[in-house]
C-alpha cells in the first residue's frame, strides 16, 4: 500500500503529488540569475561560477543578462544612490514571479560606505528576499543565500504574488505587477 507523506503519495514503482508540488520543484531547479554585479562581492561570486564552487550543479549555469528573461536578480556590490533608479528600473523590467539575492554589506545596508552617495541597502528601493552578509562574502555563503532562495521557491504558493499582502508590500515600494504595466 502506498505511504502518504506531506501531500505526497509514495508506492512501490509510483509517486503521486499535487501539480503545485510538481511545479515548485522544477521552478527552484531552473532559476534564472540576473547578476547586478558593481564591486568585490561580484567578483566572489563569479568565483561561484568556477568548478571549485560550480553553481550549475543547482541549475544555474545560464546566467541571463536581460531583465526580462530572469527570475532572480543577484545584487552584488556598493549601490550608489544615483544607480539605485537603474536597479529599481531592471527590477520591475523582470518577469512574475521574481526574487532578489542581497549579496554583501554594501548591497545589504550600505557596508562600510556610510556616505551621502551610497545607498544603506537596496531594501530602500526593492523588496530582498534573502540576505548574505559578509564583507565580501565567501563563495559558500553565497552558494548558502542561493539554496535559501531555492527553498523560498519551492514552498512559495503559485498565487502568492496576486494576494493583498503581496501587493500591499510591492505598493510600499510604488512597484507594480508587470502585468498592469502593460508589459
């Protein structure tokens, strides 16, 4: 007889599960990194790109440089508050759903750069999902931010984007769904 765990049926030469639990697998293994890279922390995580660290094994070897073919979007480095409307603008260019990786004290909460052209943490400007702090952060923290995002992904609802709460936080932000951008 089959053995029922967590949504999930289990028997001998078969497994049954719901469609949102098949999707939110296949989502969290083919995520699609934009990387925003500006300083140091860039160039750890280019290191995460090496075969000492290979982030491929987590189905990220197509790293994508246009907004509107990515999902993840990897803040890495000091943001200037003059580059902080281009980030905002690449943000909301990205396709639904859609998370952010803060790479970094500077990214995180401005670093060591407590001046009036930093900006202290892109939270300001953009929603983050997942924080990896460091000055600038090895490669496995890095790595350790990115598998945070995964499980984010895996266990997000799909309609959880076009919940109140969800729009309510983007609306804080002035940011809307593209969608009812007309994108």
């Amino acid at each position: 007889m089959g053995e029922i765990n967590d949504k999930v049926i289990n028997g001998e030469g078969y497994q049954l599960t719901t469609l949102d639990k098949a999707l939110a697998l296949a989502r969290s293994n083919s995520i699609w990194p934009l990387p925003f890279a500006t300083s140091c922390c860039g160039i750890e995580f280019m290191a995460t790109m090496g075969s000492n660290y290979d982030l491929s094994r987590f189905g990220m070897e197509r790293m994508s440089f246009s907004p509107r073919q990515a999902d993840l979007l990897i803040v890495a480095g000091t943001i200037s508050k003059k580059l902080g409307p281009i980030l905002k603008q690449v943000y909301e260019q990205m396709a639904e759903p859609r998370w952010v990786l803060s790479v970094g004290a500077c990214a995180s909460s401005g670093g060591i750069f407590d001046t009036y052209s930093v900006l202290q943490g892109i939270d300001r400007i953009i929603p983050v999902d997942v924080y990896v702090p460091g000055c600038p952060p090895r490669p496995e923290q890095i790595i350790d931010g990115i598998i945070n995002i995964q499980k984010l992904v895996q266990h997000e609802s799909m309609r959880r984007r076009y919940e109140p709460k969800y729009q309510e936080m983007l609306g804080k932000y002035n940011i809307k769904l593209n969608d009812e951008q007309g994108v």
